[in-house]
C-alpha cells in the first residue's frame, strides 16, 4: 500500500494520497488506479521522470488532476504538487517544477515537443498545489488573463487569535511584502498614502476583493506547556497572483502579531517550543497551499488536498503532553 501511495495510485474521494497518515473515514470512497503503460527510458545523458520508476526521479513532484480546456485547443491544465525547495519557474535546470513537468509529458506523449507555462508563482520555500498549462504551442496572454485561481493556505503560528479572527478578517495585501522592484510600479498616488510602508495593517471585516487582500480565519488553537504559550492553525485565502504569496502571508500575519512557526523572523518564539516539536520542524515553515479554486472557461474546479500535518493544532496535539 506505501509504495501504490508514493506512486500516485491511491486516491481517496477523488483525491490523491500524499502520505500514508491519512485517515480513512466511513463513507469514504478508495480508489486504485492503474500504473501507466511502460515507457522506455531516454538512452541521453539527461534523466527525465519516468512515471514507472522510484518516486525520487519526480523530485517529490505529484501530479494531483489534469483538465482539458477548450481554449487553445489541445490545452492541458495540470495541478502539481510541489515540495519545499523547488522553483517554479525556470529552464535553467531539470529541478524546477517547469522542468520536471515538461519532461514528464515528454515522456507520456512520445513525438511531441510539449510547452509549459506554470500559472501558479508559489515561493520556493513553500509548498503546495499550484497550476501549469501544457500545450504544443506558446500560451497566449489571454488564456492567462481569462483564468482565476483562489489559493487556501493552512498556516501554523503563535499565540491565540481574537474572537474577530475566529470569525474571519480581511487585510489589504501590503506593500513592503512585495518585492522592490514590483513595487515600483504601484502609482505615486499610493506610494504617498503609504508612505509608512504599511507597516500598520488594517482589519477589516467587510469584505473585499481578494484579488488585492487576504482573508484570514482561525480553525483550531492548541494550548502546550503550562497552558500559557499557544499555537494556533489558520486558514488564508487569496487571488493574489504576482508571486511570493507566501511570504506576504507570512508578512502580514507577523505585522498582526501572529509570526508563522519557524518562520526566520520569528527565532524568538520558535526557542520557546519544546524542543520535541522543535526537533520535529527542523528547517520547514509551517505553510502550505492545500486548496485552489480554478475559474476557467465558465466553470469552477476545486482541487484540494490534505494540508500538511506540521500545520494543524490536531497533530500536535496528539504528540505532545498537555499541560
């Protein structure tokens, strides 16, 4: 069973299984595919994915759902998910998830030069769901324009929210979370009304459009030690799409005084957890995009997957002693 799992051959509802910790529910329905026709290995120098090989050759790649659009005909939208540590972007190397990706297709369409284009700029050292279009040609610019995604983040941070954030807020994505030379191009006009660099942000509870904002919500707190240091699990959604929505996040929630667990802006607090869970953490945030919504071609398709269990209050409440 572990090894159909890290071959991509369970799903359950519908899912992929990433991991063999997953609990199984009634009701629940199991899948097991079938492993693809064999390929034969590319006699070159350079070493390509092969979908019946060991695991490792994807770099930690799992391709979680495939759509066909319309729109350039022959378009294939892939939901990949990434691990820590791999660009999205990039042919520079054979280690970008752009890479990887091509060359799997390459693989699983023998005499076609496929062209990828990753939709999705999740950060390096974030990782989670994101999107690419495959196709035989270049994709144009209005294929991208007319796509929406919504990411959900599962995060883990310190301290126990408020009851506002129970409940859910809205903050405007700041400034100082881009980087410099996107930042650049926001007008004078709004340069001079943030002319503090955002430093104070505003929540709100009216909504707003999530192209520009977050939406933050609390899902679980957990309380550890003596019962007066707590962690808490929250949720994050957002359209914003210019990349590093990570580290806005991230950004944004230590402003509000929640700095995501193990995050290198927040050594203090992360000195402060016992040292099992510190041990457990090594050198992970404790962020991830479990969950997109896609807005293409007039339909929504919704692509989720376990979030990670260094991000939930429940896991570390199983394995550590309560106060």
């Amino acid at each position: 069973c572990t090894d159909a799992i890290k071959r991509g051959r369970v799903y359950v509802n519908q899912i992929a299984v990433l991991d063999d910790s997953r609990i199984v529910r009634e009701n629940d329905t199991v899948s097991l595919v079938n492993e693809y026709a064999s390929l034969h290995k590319s006699t070159e120098h350079v070493i390509l994915p092969d979908p019946n090989g060991p695991q490792d050759e994807m770099m930690g790649v799992k391709f979680v759902k495939f759509i066909s659009l319309q729109k350039p005909q022959g378009t294939t939208l892939m939901i990949a998910y990434k691990p820590v540590g791999m660009r999205c972007f990039g042919s520079f190397c054979s280690n970008t998830l752009e890479m990887i990706t091509k060359n799997y297709t390459a693989l699983c369409r023998p005499g076609e030069t496929p062209s990828c284009h990753p939709v999705s700029k999740l950060d390096t050292g974030c990782e989670g769901l994101c999107a690419l279009l495959m196709g035989t040609s270049k994709c144009d610019n209005g294929s991208l324009a007319s796509m929406k995604i919504n990411y959900y983040f599962s995060v883990l941070v310190h301290g126990e929210p408020t009851e506002q954030l129970k409940q859910g807020v809205y903050v405007a994505v700041p400034t100082n979370g881009i980087r410099l030379w996107k930042r650049q191009r926001i007008s004078k006009e709004k340069q001079h009304n943030n002319k503090d660099g955002n430093n104070d942000l505003a929540i709100l509870s009216s909504e707003l459009d999530l192209d520009g904002s977050l939406f933050i919500q609390c899902q679980d707190t957990f309380h550890y030690g003596e019962g007066t240091e707590t962690i808490s699990t929250l949720t994050v959604q957002s359209r914003h799409d210019d990349g590093r929505l990570a580290n806005i996040i991230s950004y944004s929630l230590r402003k509000l005084g929640y700095p995501v667990v193990n995050d290198r802006f927040a050594k203090k607090e992360f000195a402060a957890l016992p040292r099992r869970m510190r041990n457990l953490l090594k050198q992970k945030v404790c962020i991830c995009c479990h969950c997109i919504d896609i807005h293409v071609e007039g339909s929504i398709t919704n692509v989720q997957v376990d979030a990670h269990k260094r991000t939930q209050c429940s896991y570390w409440r199983g394995i550590m002693p309560l106060p």
